[in-house]
C-alpha cells in the first residue's frame, strides 16, 4: 500500500539527476507495474544516495520499494525512513512513511506519533497520511475509533484537494492510489458493520477503478468464505493468483483454500504447486506438499522426484527423509527405503514420530527381509519413545507368531489388549495362538472378541467353526459360523470345505456334496488346498 500513496514530484523534460531520473522510474512503475521499471527506479535510488547522501526523499523511497520488492524486511525500511528524517526533520512525508512501517511492526503509539507529525508539518498536503491515521483507526474496531476512522477520512478527501502531491498524482492518472485507500476504507468500515454483500460490492468496483484487482479480489474470497460460498471464494483465489502474475503469497492463499475447502481437486493442486517452486524455486516446502499430492495419484515415480527436490535444498530434515523412504517402499526399493528411514530416526525431532518411523523400518525387516531379529531390535528403540506401546506390542506379537513362539506372541498380544488395542486380526491371531497351546476356550473368547470388534470379519466366523467342529464336536454352531462365513464371502473356498465337511457329520449328504463341489470349482480359481483331499472327503459321503 506504501508504494501507492508515494509522493510524486515534477520531472522536468530532460532527466538530470539520479534522483529525477529515480522518480521517473517510480512513476512509470506506478502507472504500468513493469519489473523493469522497478528496478531501474531503485537502482537510481540508490545512485542517488550515492551522489548525495544528504537527500532525505530518496531514502524513503528506495525503502518504499525495496519493502514491497522483498529486497529488506520491515527493520530495514524503517531504519532508511529514520534516516530520511534525521535528515530532514521537517519532511512530513519522511515521517509518513515511517509511521506507515511503525504501524506495521506494531509499534503503535509511535507511528501515531510520527503520522501526527507528518500532518502537522504540512496539514494542506496531509490527505495520505490522514487516510493512513484513518485505516489504523478503523482496525482498533471500537465504536469510537471507527467514527473517529471515518472523521479523517472526510477530512482527508476534503485536503486532497489542496494536498499537491495527490494533485500531480491526479494529473499524471495515480487518482487510482487515492481510489485504492477510499475503496480498501469503506470496504473496512461496511464490513465491521457487518454489511459483508454491500463490502462484496465495494471490493468487486474497486476491481476495476484500481490496479490492486489481486488483493480486493482475497478480500472478496474472505467474504465469500464467511456467506459459506466457496466456489465464488476459489474464483476469487484463483482470480487474485493470476492478475498478480502468480505472486507466491496469492499462491499459496490459493492453496490454503483449496487444500481445506477441495482437497479432491488434486490435479488443480499440483498445478498451484508447480507454479509456486517457480517462483520460489529454493524453497523445499512446496516440493515437499507436492510430493504427498502425488503420493494420492499413487504416482510414485514423481512423488520420489518432488521429495528428492525438497531434500536438496534440506538434506537433513526427517520428515523429507521419511516420505522419500516411503515412496521407495511403494517402488519396492527397500534397502534405499531402510537407509532413509535409519537416516530419518537418527534425527529424532519428536520421539512419537520417530517412533513411529521406527516401526515402518521394522516392518521391512519383518515382512520384506524376514530378518525378525532387526525387526525386533527396532521395535525395542521405538518403545523407549512411546507412550502408545499398543501398535508395537501387536507387531511384537506377529513376529514371534510367525517365528512359532506361541508363547511370546501370547503375551505381547495380551500386552497389546491391555494398551487398549482393539483390532480383530490380532484377536484372530491370538485365538490361533491360543489354539496352537490347545487353549480351546482362550481361543474361542478371541474369535468372539473378533466377531464382536467386526461382524463381517469371514475369516473369524470360519475359524471359530473349526473349533467348533474339530475340538469341541459341537456341529450346530459349528454349522452357523460356516454358514455366516460363507453368506458373508460366497467365494470364501475354505468355508464351503468346512461347511461340507460339518454336513457330512450331520449326514446331510446332499448338502455336504453341493459345498464340496463349490469347494473344488473355487480352488481351481484360486489354488489353496490339495484337490484330492476335497474329492476324497467327496466320494466319501456316497461309500457303502
């Protein structure tokens, strides 16, 4: 906003200072925006200071610019327009521009200080910095600064009639700055009034009567966002990227929004993404949110690219090394995986997350290098971080499953359930496990628990038919589970076995015979069992 409100000065036909030829620059920059006349306008600047470093007016100005440029951060420009002034203390406009950065820093009391000075030293030519003093005013939100807001900017549109520098800004066509402080402060005030459609109005005519479409259009998004209209919100985002030339803070304004209100609109996303590392080419971030969108289209091989990118401008962070490692998880790249993982754990910038880290690197001992020993070991580490011990007693529980160790896997699967683990695979397991020790009743408890945490977990209902029927001989509720298994997956081949198998103890031969052959159609589909024993338990049921 500073750059607007700039004073202009005079030229004369012929530049023949650094300084004129600077302001020359500015205006041309005003009235067209052009890259390049900005930065022919700060490059005289500085010459200007070069050739005369008593000239109060170039340090505000270059300071002006080199803010809204990003070339100095707001302590920067707060020094040159303090500067400015120790220089010339009675240049109302060196102290404008320095109570316009105090307020921004947030140093309140002094930029009122500074503006009253400024209208004080020159109240002809005031009108600016009464605007400045009225946008201030009207942010406090009270009833009183508001009609207080609303009393300066009267007044100031009043002196902008005798103020000469709005004046030249009126001749060479800068009338739109002063446009841009009366739209942006009605629009202000209509909406602490809470007449959000009339500000919607305000902001939509500013678009055309000022050259800031991209910030009155994020201020019509915000309204759009509060009346529950996102598709408008978007447009205007999306408006706002465009006519700033892709600015990155339009951006990533744009990628906020859509992130929260369209997170499905992943291909939109990455197109935002793409256009922001153009412009911030250095900055990891965005290959980083980049990569997870494409981890969501399950594109891998870009995924991989976009964390790589993200590494190379921030070789050590962990939560980069993690997403790289679990992208080459889905390639099946498992030993560059298991370094990047190892990596990532070594930095350990929170122990739950390492811990959780730890526990995808002892997956891949586990199930991908079958190495239960590092799995275990791992595993070990990542309980010294955790206060959630249940997923990693589970996982304990499965290892030593699968090494046989029934009685290892029994205890760390009832350590699991006393964390307050509720899961119907582990409970199945541990039924098995149970079964396994001829724990009959154990077993059966568990498969219940199974049914109980998920009623269409087949494989349960199945295996506790089993029970039923091979330890317990109890056919009828043998029969039921077989019957629920095989209603909840008819392709389920094992419980149409089991279910033949519980007929013909039942001498339902008939019955007994239609599930065998199902039995044996389904396991030429899909192999699980020797053919032979199921035509054998078949001819079976028809022997004399």
């Amino acid at each position: 906003m500073a750059e607007k409100i700039l004073e202009e000065t005079d030229l004369k036909k012929i530049p023949e200072t650094k300084l004129e030829m600077a302001t020359k620059y500015h205006q041309e920059f005003l009235l067209k925006s052009s890259g390049e006349d900005l930065i022919n306008a700060i490059d005289c600047y500085i010459e200007a200071i070069k050739e005369n470093p008593d000239e109060a007016s170039a340090y505000y100005r270059l300071a002006v610019l080199m803010y809204e440029n990003k070339q100095i951060g707001l302590d920067g420009a707060i020094e040159q327009c303090r500067r400015a002034v120790q220089l010339d203390e009675k240049n109302p406009d060196a102290r404008m521009y320095l109570g316009y950065f105090l307020s921004i820093k947030g140093k309140k009391e002094e930029a009122k200080e500074e503006l009253k000075k400024a209208v004080k030293l020159s109240p002809k030519n005031s009108s600016r910095t009464k605007f400045l003093m009225a946008l201030e005013l009207l942010e406090k939100g009270n009833i009183f600064n508001t009609a207080k807001g609303m009393y300066y900017i009267l007044q100031a549109s009043m002196t902008s009639l005798f103020d000469k520098a709005a004046l030249r800004m009126f001749i060479k066509s800068l009338l739109t700055d002063i446009k841009y402080i009366q739209y942006n402060a009605l629009g202000k005030i209509l909406e602490k009034f809470k007449l959000d459609k009339d500000a919607y109005n305000i902001y939509s005519n500013a678009l055309d009567e000022t050259k800031n479409a991209p910030e009155f259009y994020e201020k019509m998004a915000k309204i759009a966002i509060k009346k529950h209209r996102p598709t408008v919100a978007l447009q205007c985002f999306e408006n706002a990227s465009k006519l700033s030339n892709n600015h990155p803070e339009k951006l990533i304004n744009t990628i906020e929004f859509m992130q929260e209100a369209y997170p499905e609109k992943i291909d939109e996303l990455i197109d935002y993404y793409n256009l922001l590392v153009v412009k911030l080419p250095e900055f990891s971030r965005p290959y980083y949110e980049l990569g997870h969108l494409y981890l969501k289209k399950e594109d891998y091989i870009n995924a991989s690219n976009a964390f790589r990118m993200a590494l190379d401008y921030d070789k050590e962070n962990p939560f980069y090394l993690n997403s790289l490692a679990f992208t080459y998880v889905q390639l099946e790249q498992y030993n560059t995986a298991v370094e990047l993982y190892k990596k990532a754990i070594e930095k350990n910038p929170d122990n739950e997350w390492t811990s959780v880290v730890a526990q995808a690197l002892a997956a891949i001992y586990y199930k991908i290098n079958n190495d239960y020993e590092a799995a275990i070991a791992v595993l070990e580490y990542a309980l010294t971080l955790t206060k959630e011990k249940g997923p990693i007693y589970t996982l304990f529980g499965d290892i030593y499953f699968d090494d046989n160790n029934m009685d290892q896997s029994i205890k760390y699967y009832n350590m699991a359930l006393l964390d307050g683990i509720k899961d119907p695979k582990m409970y199945s397991r541990l039924a098995m496990a149970y079964w396994e020790k001829n724990s009959i009743q154990d077993a059966i408890d568990c498969y219940n628990l199974a049914i109980e945490t998920d009623e269409n977990y087949d494989i349960a209902h199945n295996n506790l038919g089993v029970i039923y029927l091979d330890s317990i001989k109890d056919y009828e509720r043998a029969l039921m589970c077989f019957a629920n298994a095989v209603d909840l997956n008819p392709s389920y081949m094992l419980a149409h076995f089991n279910l033949g198998r519980c007929y013909a103890e039942l001498n339902r031969k008939v019955e007994a015979a239609t599930e065998f052959q199902k039995a044996i159609d389904l396991n030429r589909i899909h192999p699980e069992i020797d053919e032979e024993i199921i035509q054998e338990k078949l001819y079976k049921l028809f022997e004399t």
